[in-house]
C-alpha cells in the first residue's frame, strides 16, 4: 500500500492506496504550521503499513536529488513553512522511499496515466487557484531542469482597460499577479464565487490565461492542455480562452478543436492526490532497481 500527500496552501490532502492510483482512503488536514499540520499527517499515515510515500507539495521547492536542499519548501510566501524540509519530517517518521515533487507536476502526472491525457506522450497541467502553477510531461517524462517550472510567473500584456497593479509579491503583475484568485478578489472587490455572474470578470481571466496558453503551446507545443484549480470551476473561463486564443496564434499554429485540447482534469479535484500517489509508486521501483 502507497501513501501520498498533496500538500496545499489551505490543506493537506492525504490518502492511501495502490499503485495504479486507486485511492482507498483519504483525509483532510488544514495547512496551518508545520509542527500542527505535520503531526496529523504522520499519524494518518501509522495507521496503515506503506511501502513508500508520494509528496506532490506547494513551492517553490527543491526537487534537485543531488541539493543540500532537496525535499524542502524554500521561498514560500508562507513564512511558517519557509525552508522547512516536508521529505525529512516523513523520513524521521517512515523508513520507506519517499518521492518528492511539485503539486502540479503530480497533477500533470496524474493526467497523464489515468486522466484528461491518457495514452498521450504529453501534456500540461495548470492550476489557477490561490497560486498559478504548472507542470508538464514531455515524451512520459516530468519536465524538470535547474528546478521544476514556474510557468505561473511568466509575464503577459496587461488588458489596456486593467489598471489593477497586481497580486505577486516578487513580480507584481505577472500571470499570477493579475489571474489568481487573490488578484480577483483584489481587484474587483469580492471572492470570486461572489462575481459569477459578471462577464467581464471571466472574459478579463481568459484573456490572460489565453496569453500565458500562447506562450507554452509555442514553447512545449503539448499535446493536450488541463485547466484546474478553484478559478477554473468557472467554466466562463473555458469560454473567454477560446475566444481569445485564435486571435493571438492568428494563424500560425495550427491548433486542434480548443474544446478537445484545452480541458478541465479528467480526474476532477484528484488529480494531485492521485499522482502523488504515483510518485510514490515511482519512488518504490526506484529503490527496488538500486
């Protein structure tokens, strides 16, 4: 049996289950400091005899092997959980191999074996929540380089009838800055389940995720894109990207049916939990070669 956590911003998700990704039981932890959160993660977890462990954590992270600082949240606006290493804490506790990556670099995993992107050799995973992040797969494999992709930060043209400043306290009005759900709920002056029925909310979103689209389509040109995230339960969302990414390519790339490729997760809400999972199915293969 296989433990994962999805380690979030607000919760913890953590589950057991087997290889293929099968969940058998689950729970939901608060994220409120390592010392409270941690300690109900790990006596789920005793609970059940695990073969290995699947994190899929919030970031930044280092997931480089061969760092000092692998296994650890490092520049995390949380400031409790700043540089706190999440793959020691579940070492001290369980002696099984632990594998260790990004919550959304899980959730394009995920995807990719049993969800929207199965049978496909790559994909793209985005969330647009109270972050933007993203992961992808590339020829079956977790796109990871100097570190894993921070494609929530890129840059975009600001709408020329938007003068909100931005959310992102590094970068200001890049795509996380203008398109997360704190810079929603910033600009226009309420949560965005309170704003659903105001169009130029949605149209103003896809207009940037549409942007920020364009620039991974012509830089990864994957195979299939997934949207998930609180943000995008709103499936005006979906509607504005449409519109707004043709004018964009103009042209030029020749993009397949936008209703087909760009798409809500095939596994819903457990398409983290679920490649966390796999990761640790992963981690125990890994062990078992060496």
């Amino acid at each position: 049996m296989y433990g994962a956590i999805e380690a979030g911003g607000t919760k913890f998700v953590c589950a057991v289950g087997n290889e293929s990704g099968k969940i058998m039981d689950r729970i939901k932890i608060p994220t409120t400091v390592p010392e409270e959160t941690m300690a109900e993660v790990i006596s789920f977890f005793k609970k059940y005899e695990l073969t290995a462990i699947g994190i899929g954590s919030f970031g930044p992270v280092d997931v480089n092997p061969e760092s000092e600082a692998y296994g650890m949240i490092t520049s995390t606006p949380k400031l409790a959980w700043r540089n706190y290493s999440i793959v020691q804490a579940m070492k001290d506790a369980f002696s099984v191999p632990i594998g260790f990556n990004t919550d959304v670099n899980a959730a394009a995993l995920g995807e990719a074996v049993n969800g929207a992107a199965k049978g496909l050799e790559s994909c793209l995973y985005i969330t647009v929540g109270t972050g933007i992040g993203a992961g992808a797969v590339v020829q079956g494999q977790l796109l990871q380089g100097l570190s894993h992709p921070e494609m929530g930060h890129i840059l975009v043209r600001r709408h020329p009838q938007d003068g909100y400043q931005g959310k992102c306290p590094y970068h200001g009005d890049c795509l996380e800055g203008l398109a997360a759900g704190p810079a929603i709920e910033d600009r226009w002056g309420r949560k965005g389940i309170d704003l659903v029925d105001q169009q130029e909310v949605w149209d103003l979103e896809g207009y940037y995720i549409a942007q920020a689209l364009m620039q991974y389509i012509l830089i990864l040109s994957p195979k299939k894109i997934i949207l998930g995230g609180g943000v995008m339960h709103q499936k005006q969302v979906l509607s504005s990207i449409y519109k707004y990414l043709p004018k964009l390519d103009n042209g030029y790339v020749t993009l397949p049916e936008l209703s087909e490729y760009i798409v809500s997760p095939g596994l819903g809400d457990d398409a983290g939990i679920t490649g966390s999972l796999l990761l640790a199915h992963q981690a125990y293969a890994d062990a078992i070669q060496h």
